[in-house]
C-alpha cells in the first residue's frame, strides 16, 4: 500500500498540528519550527 503524501512538512502549519496542546516553551518546539530555515543554511 502506498500512501500519497503532499503535505509539506517543513511548513509552520504542519510543526502547529504537531505540537497541538503540547508545551511549546519546550526545545522541541523550536528546533522544528527552526529546522527548515538550518536545513538551507547548512547545504
């Protein structure tokens, strides 16, 4: 089964769905709201 994905995950929206209700003071939060913007920066 192949599953069609065509949400990009690099997008603000998807890192809010995923820290929904969750403590977002936390590291996590920031490294992924972040990690698009150190992905460009380190190619």
């Amino acid at each position: 089964m192949i599953i069609n994905i065509s949400t990009d995950l690099y997008k603000t929206s998807w890192t809010e769905l995923v820290f929904k209700n969750r403590n977002k003071a936390y590291g996590a939060y920031k490294l992924r709201a972040e990690s698009s913007s150190i992905t460009v920066r380190s190619i």
